[in-house]
C-alpha cells in the first residue's frame, strides 16, 4: 500500500472540470485508489464520491493506493494535483 498527503491548490479545488480530469487519470491505473479526507475514505474512480467529499483549494487529503501499480497511480496524481490540472486544459 501506498499513501502521501497532499494539498489541493487549484483555485476550484476538485469540482466539476478538475475532478472529471482527476477520476479519468485514476481510472488509467490498475491498483485501487482512495482519497481520504478526515474520517471519510472513498473510491477515488467514483466522480460522485470524488464530489461528495467537497474538497476545496487548501485542503489536504491522503491519497490511497494498493495494486500492481500503486506507486505510480499516488505519483501521477499527486503530479496532477500539484501542477493545478494544467495537463488537461
């Protein structure tokens, strides 16, 4: 398993535009993903959990990953996260 904390800093946080970016880059991974935010964990391929969580610009969450390929699924989407969605506008 493998796990970092990261802090959103796009504007809008992951609404909308951003996390539809977010859910396609995890879904291009094989391991299975979480975003944990405080006490609620939930499927980080899932647009409506993604959603649910209400994540804003400053909030940091932990992102979850257990699979073939954990490490890189937490490095590319920190990546994304870090560079503020700036692959996919």
């Amino acid at each position: 398993m493998t796990k970092r904390n990261v802090t959103i800093t796009n504007n809008i946080g992951l609404h909308a535009r951003p996390a539809t970016f977010f859910i396609q880059k995890a879904n291009s991974y094989k391991s299975l993903i979480w975003i944990e935010k405080e006490d609620r964990k939930i499927n980080a391929k899932s647009l409506l959990g993604v959603l649910s969580l209400g994540i804003a610009k400053g909030m940091t969450v932990t992102l979850i990953a257990e699979g073939q390929d954990e490490a890189n699924a937490v490095d590319g989407l920190c990546e994304l996260i870090n560079t503020g969605f700036v692959e996919f506008e």
